[in-house]
C-alpha cells in the first residue's frame, strides 16, 4: 500500500534516505565523528518534526543507529549519543546486543565486511 502523505519526507531531511514500506533509514556522513553525530541528531530532530505535523510516530525503541568506519578508527563512541524525543537511541555495536544493522535485506557492519553473508 502506498502512503501519498510520506513521498514528501524528502522535504523533512537535509541528509540522505532510503525508504521501504515502512522502514527508514537516514545516513549522512562527515569527516569527524562529532560532526557526524551533530548532523545526525539535528536531522533526526526535523524527521520528528516532520512525523508530528504527518500524524505519523517514530517507534523510539525500535530506532537505532550504526556508525560505519574503517577498522583502524577507534573512536571513542561511549560518549556519544543520539536520542529522540529525550529518549536515547541504540547503538549498533556499541549499546546494544545487535552487531549490524539491515537495509534491504543487506547486513551492514561497522567495519564493512561481508562475514555476515557468507557465513
């Protein structure tokens, strides 16, 4: 079923989105990671303010976030948080129990590696 009301969600973001059905995903990307976590938060705060004037929610508890890098960044993530609403989000790899994340059936890892496919 088609949703006309959510083809403008676009207009909501200044990032990149990729929607299915009833999953979106919003990715950006920065060359340092506290500029990255600064954009994330600034666009997940317009994608709220977008679903609030949709009458449509965000399922906070289900919403979590990746951060993908090489292998040899070891940023320190543990400072660093992303919430919704007041509410703070998942880390995957890094605050919660999943190591990937699936957009379109693809498992990416925070290291980019295929492990999770051909295994």
């Amino acid at each position: 079923m088609f949703f006309p009301h959510v083809n403008d969600i676009g207009n909501s973001c200044q990032c990149n989105i990729i929607s299915f059905v009833d999953d979106t995903t919003l990715y950006t990307s920065h060359s340092d990671i506290n500029g990255s976590y600064s954009i994330a938060h600034e666009q997940l705060d317009n994608l709220f303010t977008w679903s609030c004037a949709s009458k449509l929610g965000l399922n906070e508890g289900k919403t979590k976030y990746g951060v993908i890098k090489p292998s040899y960044m070891r940023p320190n993530l543990a400072r660093l948080n992303i919430t919704i609403t007041g509410i703070q989000l998942d880390g995957i790899g890094n605050k919660c129990n999943e190591t990937c994340c699936k957009i379109r059936g693809i498992q990416i890892v925070k290291h980019l590696t295929w492990n999770g496919h051909i295994n």
